[in-house]
C-alpha cells in the first residue's frame, strides 16, 4: 500500500515537473465553498494562471449544501474538481477513501515542510491518522469560531454606567463564558437608537453542522472530551461527563435567554444578517467574515470589536474551522493541481493570500512582527488559533456529526429532555457508529 | 404504400409476416418491459439485497458483509425511527383532513356561477404551480417573528407581540407550521379534482330531486357527496402517496427541525443513506417504507373500487 503510494507520488511529481517544463495548459478547477475568501481565492489565483498558463475554474457550493455536493462528487468518483478545499472533517474519509492524493512525497520533493505551518492547522487539516506525518492537504485556510461584538455599544457611558450598577464591573470583553451570557442579557430585549436589539446570535441550525460548531465552543471549555485521551473510543464518562453536561446546559440558557426570536436554525449567514443589520450586540461566528465586519458600512471600523472564544470552568478552548487544500485522485490534471499547490506554499503568495482576506496558515505570515497589527482583527485570529479544538476527523464523521447535530438540537432548540440525556444518547449513538466501524 | 411495400426485401417481408402475433406482441412490449426492469424493478430487487448487508456507498472498496435481518431488526426497534413515522403520520392526516375539508369546499363555491368565477379559479390554483423548494423557503419569511407577516396576521387578530412566538422554530408549533404550507398549497389540486366531480353531476339528478321536493341538505348529502366520493378519495389517494413522500418542502422550512420534529421519514431516509451513508441500512428503511406505502394503497384502492362499484 504504501509502495503505492511512494509510486504514485514520484509520478505525480515528476508530471508536474514535466507540465511545468513543457508550459502545457491544463483547466483546473477548484472546489470550494461559496462565501468571502472564495472570492478572495479568484482573484489570488489570477496570478497562478498568469505564471503557470494554466485555466482556472471554480466551482463553489454553499456551506449548508457544501458537504453534501462535494462529497456526492467524490463519493462517485467524479472528475469535477481536480482541487478539492474540502473541510476539515473529511481528511479521514478522503484518504482512506482514496479521494485524495497522498502529499507527503510531492511536499519532499518540492520541499514544502508542515513544519512551516501552524501545527494546529497541519493537524486539523492535513494529517491522517492524527498525529501521525501523513499529509493529504495543504493547510489552506485558517479558521476558528470567535466572536464579534458591538464596540461602540459597549463604548456608550449610560451602557456602561448601568452595566457597572448591575454587575460590579466595566462593560467589556468578556473574559469568561458566564460574563459573555451577562452581556447578552444585558442586551437582550433592550432599545437602542429606537430599535429592539438582542444579545447574541449563536449558531444553532440542524440541517448540517451549525448548532454542533457552536455547541463545542461551550462544550470544551466546561470540560467535554471526545474520548479518552489514552483510548481515543473510550467515549462514557468523556463525552457525557458532568462537566460536558454542564457546558451543554449553559449553551441551551444562553440560547432561551438571549437570542433574537426565531433564531432557532442560524449558521454562519443568518448570524452575519443579523449582526450587521444591528440586531444583536454579539456575535458567533468564524473568523472568515472579519474583514467583511471590519469592511461593512453599518457595523464596520471602529463600531466593531473583535474576541476569541471566552473560557469556561474546565479549559479555553475554541472550534477549529479551516480547510486544507487537496489533489483529487480522479482529477485527470493532478500535475498541474500539484503545481498549484507548491505555488500556493509559498511564502510571498500566502502573504498576498492575507492581505485579500484569505486566513493563512503560513508561519511565515502569522508570525511576522507585523501581522498583530496588521488587522484589527489579526490578534484575536492568533490567541484564537492558538486554543483550537476540532471535531472528530474520522471516515464516518457525517454520521458522527448528524448523531450530535440530531442530539444537541432537541436538547437546546427544542428543549427536550436533559443535557444529560442528551449526552448519554450521543454516547449510544457514537458508540454504535464505531462499532459499525468495526473500531469498538 | 405501393411503392413502399415493394421496397421490402423479400425475405424480411416473408420473415415478418411469418411470425405470430404473440411474437409480433413481445417486439413490440420489449422496449418497455426492458424499461420497466432496468429502471424500476432492478433498482427495486438491488435495494432489497442490499439491505441484508451492511454496504456504505461511499466506501466502495470496503469489505461488504452480509448481515441478515440486523438492519431491519434495528430500524423496528429504533424508538427515532418510530418518532419520524409519528410525525410523518400528524403530516399527512392533518394535511389530507384541511386540504379535503378546504378542497372540497372551496370546489362546492367554485362550482356555483358567478361572475369572474373563472379568474378566481386561476387565482387559487396558482400555489400548486409554485416549486415546493420556493414555497418552503418563502414560507420561512412569512414566519420569521420579527419580520414576517404571517406573526403581524397572527398578531393583527389576537392581539399578541408577533415576536412572541416562532412557528418553525417551536416544538408544538412546527409540526403545524408545515401542515398550514402543504394545504396552502395543495388545497387547489384537491379542489380541482372535487370540481371535475362536481361537474361532472348530471343536473337532471338535483332536477328529479327537486321534483321530488328534497332540501339542499338531502341533496347534498344523497347526491351531491355519494357522487364526488370517489373523486374524493382519489385526492385523498394522490395527496397521501405525495405526502408520504414529502420532502423539498419540510427540507426547506424547517430542515427537519426544532430536533427531530419535522422529521418526516423522506428527510431521516435521506440523511442515513445520502449523509451518513449507511446505504445498507437505507435500502431495509426504504424496504419498510415502500411495503407500507404499497400495502396501504392497496388497501386503499380496493376500498375505491368497491366505492366506485356502488
């Protein structure tokens, strides 16, 4: 398998060095999901088709049908895309599946080393089996929930004043779960400027992976544990913890207590409406939409204030979003996907990728001295990054994340049972998906 | 025809004309029956054999094992899957209950003449011509709390804060929330259908029975009713098939939430065999659903028959 693998890789490379040699055009596509940094990509990628000759296209899906689409694609081996920005979760599948190219000899041979990149993103995006050097993606985009909240709300004396009243302390960035849910219920319900305004939006939609990328950031930080860190399956008394039912119960009062009405299937887009519409002093979200926020007319500049994930009693975590970028395995042009790849690596053009938008993973970029300031945002996105957790990354992860999605909504949404309960049939579930998995 | 006759190799002529009219009869269904098997009973009989296995059509490469019953075992057992099947049920009874009540009376005003009757015939029925996937997706506005305007009607006659309830977003509420979208929409179909059964009374019936000096109420109920019956069941029939199978519409609006709510079996069908991918156990569950859903209009078209007969 392996000596297949180590074959595959010298051919791949060296059509990519003959493609580059001969300067063959070759039409590529590239798969993504339809949001900001997509665009951002397009006009990044202008320069590689300008230096190589090749064709880009692009195929972009929105996130609710992202994973469906492009794992049906994949699923069926189709020859779509020939680079894949597939999430995170599904570098398990994409490698055992074999819909992804293994890169490990490519990055030898053109000499790209992960070291050179943000070890929670080479983990969470690249390698698998986890914590083992056996890449299948480039890390492409940096992600991470975070939070977003109205400076200038905050900023107001008679707020301030009021909140000191009640609180006994300044109106400000929370520093704690439990002090992000006095905010917003400070701000629940309240006029501002003549407009009803409420506390958070919070992911919680159910169709995909929404209320599961919010639930977490509560989840991790009260202690919740995916298994046992000896016994990765081992998942009673880790996954269903009291601690992990605790942080499921505060996620569930931060949504009874002070979401905008009717936010009860919100993700990434929905959040954004509201927040730039003004409806809501705090915001959940990926750090994807920051230069949007930051950019925006209504909430843009100094109006907005950017956090990472508070922490909670057991720890200080935040989800991991992201992608790394991949060579599809039934691409009929893996050179010129390869050549796209090493060109992307590189330093200058990760830089150039920053300064469109696109979060990079680039060591080189993150840790210039420069890049803390170079964006109001820019340090939240590094004490963020540097607190990440990520879902599981197994082959049956959709079955993993629908059992939870399925889970955590009847428990926060529909109010059905306990936290507890809730918990302890997420355990059944997994426990089941392994079994079929043959890994229990 | 001559001419044309003459062109025909002889021995082709002869070999045509030398066959029977059976053989001539199976030329002539082979195309379809070749159809039929490839498209709809291989398919079937391929859904049945894999789900005694445990395939995952996204593994191909993967060991297939056979498992027997276990899928069907799981799925009965299953106290989710019986959840699904009790929402799917709320679904379609209340759906066929308003949409045959509505239905049928709005065909009975229809069919009265009036002035612009045919405009307001195109008007109703215009709903059903709208994409199930627009309809759920609009639907979702309407009942968004702070915006849409079917809280501000809510609100407008009861007196309530229109942000003080989600209909998409309530556990007692969401089940209704994708009833009152379904018979807005297909209330017209059922309507039509009544309609066709309304005109299609002779008017030399209600002529004799006035005769015989019978009210409107005996009317209605000796003629009127028995005569639009199997036209009425042959709606409920159509609406209940769709209904069981529904799916764009519940997906769009609520996405089978808050929970599992709104789940309908379409939408928990789905996701085990197109997002989780256990195609094995998605074959027993579409098994299960098919034998019900044949077995049931079976029952049901019997029970028709023997209404029509009458």
């Amino acid at each position: 398998m392996k000596k297949t693998h180590q074959l595959t890789a010298v051919a791949l490379t060296a059509a990519s060095a003959v493609a580059g040699a001969t300067a063959q055009a070759d039409d590529l596509t590239l798969c993504w999901a339809a949001w900001d940094p997509a665009n951002a990509l397009i006009e990044l990628s202008k320069d590689f088709e300008a230096a190589s000759g090749h064709n880009m296209s692009f195929e972009f899906v929105p996130w609710p049908n992202f994973a469906d689409r492009m794992l049906n694609e994949l699923n069926s081996g189709g020859k779509l895309c020939d680079l894949m920005i597939g999430d995170s979760q599904w570098i398990g599948l994409g490698a055992e599946a074999g819909h992804y190219v293994q890169l490990n000899d490519f990055f030898d041979a053109e000499g790209i080393s992960m070291d050179d990149f943000i070890p929670a993103t080479v983990t969470g995006y690249s390698e698998w089996p986890k914590g083992t050097p056996n890449y299948w993606a480039l890390p492409a985009f940096g992600d991470v929930v975070g939070w977003t909240y109205r400076k200038d709300w905050f900023e107001r004396p008679e707020l301030q004043a009021e909140f000191m009243d009640a609180h006994g302390r300044e109106l400000a960035v929370p520093q704690s779960l439990e002090e992000l849910k006095d905010i917003a219920e400070f701000f629940q319900g309240r006029e501002i400027d003549g407009t009803t305004v409420y506390g958070a939006a919070i992911y919680t939609e159910r169709g995909s992976e929404g209320i599961t990328m919010g639930v977490t950031n509560a989840l991790y930080n009260y202690g919740f544990e995916y298994g046992n860190p000896e016994n990765a399956y081992e998942l009673e008394g880790f996954v269903n913890s009291s601690e992990a039912a605790a942080g499921l119960e505060f996620y569930k009062a931060l949504y009874d207590c002070c979401t905008p009405p009717g936010s009860s299937d919100w993700y990434m887009s929905e959040n954004i409406d509201a927040y730039k519409s003004g409806q809501v002093a705090l915001q959940m979200n990926f750090a994807f939409i920051w230069p949007g926020v930051h950019a925006d007319a209504n909430v843009g500049g100094e109006r907005s204030g950017y956090f990472p994930n508070p922490a909670g009693p057991g720890g200080h975590f935040a989800q991991l979003g992201g992608q790394g970028i991949s060579v599809v395995s039934y691409s009929d042009s893996q050179g010129a996907g390869l050549e796209y790849i090493k060109w992307f690596a590189q330093p200058e053009v990760q830089a150039r990728w920053w300064e469109l938008g696109g979060y990079s993973a680039l060591r080189a970029v993150v840790e210039d001295p420069g890049f803390a300031t170079s964006q109001p945002y820019a340090q939240t996105f590094l004490d963020s990054m540097a607190i990440v957790k990520d879902f599981w990354a197994e082959p049956a992860y959709a079955s993993l994340l629908l059992a939870m999605q399925d889970h955590v909504h009847k428990y926060v949404v529909a109010g059905e049972g306990t936290a507890q309960e809730a918990l302890d049939a997420l355990v059944e579930d997994w426990v089941e998906v392994f079994e079929d998995e043959g890994k229990l | 025809m001559d001419r044309a006759a003459g062109a025909t190799p002889p021995n082709l002529a002869r070999r045509v004309r030398g066959l029977s009219d059976r053989a001539i009869a199976w030329i002539f269904v082979a195309p379809t029956i070749f159809l039929l098997l490839a498209i709809n009973i291989f398919p079937l009989v391929w859904t049945i054999r894999l789900s005694f296995t445990n395939f995952r059509a996204n593994r191909p490469n993967a060991d297939v094992k056979w498992i027997g019953l276990r899928n069907y075992e799981r799925i009965l057992t299953d106290s989710d899957i019986w959840l699904t099947m009790q929402a799917t049920a709320h679904f379609l009874i209340w759906t066929i209950f308003f949409q045959v009540l509505l239905g049928f009376a709005l065909a009975w005003l229809i069919n009265r003449k009036f002035r612009g009757n045919d405009l307001w015939t195109s008007i109703i029925v215009l709903p059903m011509m709208l994409s199930p996937a627009v309809v759920g997706n609009f639907w979702t506005f309407l009942y968004q709390p702070q915006i849409g305007l079917f809280n501000y009607a809510i609100a407008f006659l009861t007196g309530t804060d229109p942000t003080s309830f989600t209909m998409i977003g309530d556990v007692a509420l969401a089940p209704w929330s994708i009833v009152i979208v379904d018979t807005w929409m297909w209330t017209p179909f059922v309507m039509l259908i009544c309609l066709a059964g309304l005109r299609s009374i002779p008017d030399s019936i209600y002529e004799a029975a006035e005769c015989d000096r019978a009210s409107k109420w005996r009317q209605f109920w000796t003629i009127t009713v028995p005569l639009v019956l199997p036209f009425l069941m042959l709606a409920v029939l159509f609406r209940g098939i769709e209904n069981f199978k529904m799916f764009d519409l519940v997906v769009q609006l609520t996405g089978g939430g808050p929970g599992s709510t709104t789940e309908l079996t379409s939408v928990n069908l789905k996701r085990e065999a197109f997002e989780k991918w256990r195609t094995g156990y998605a074959s027993a569950y579409a098994v299960i659903l098919f034998v019900t859903v044949f077995g049931l209009a079976s029952i049901y078209v019997k029970a028709l028959n023997r209404v029509k007969e009458r």
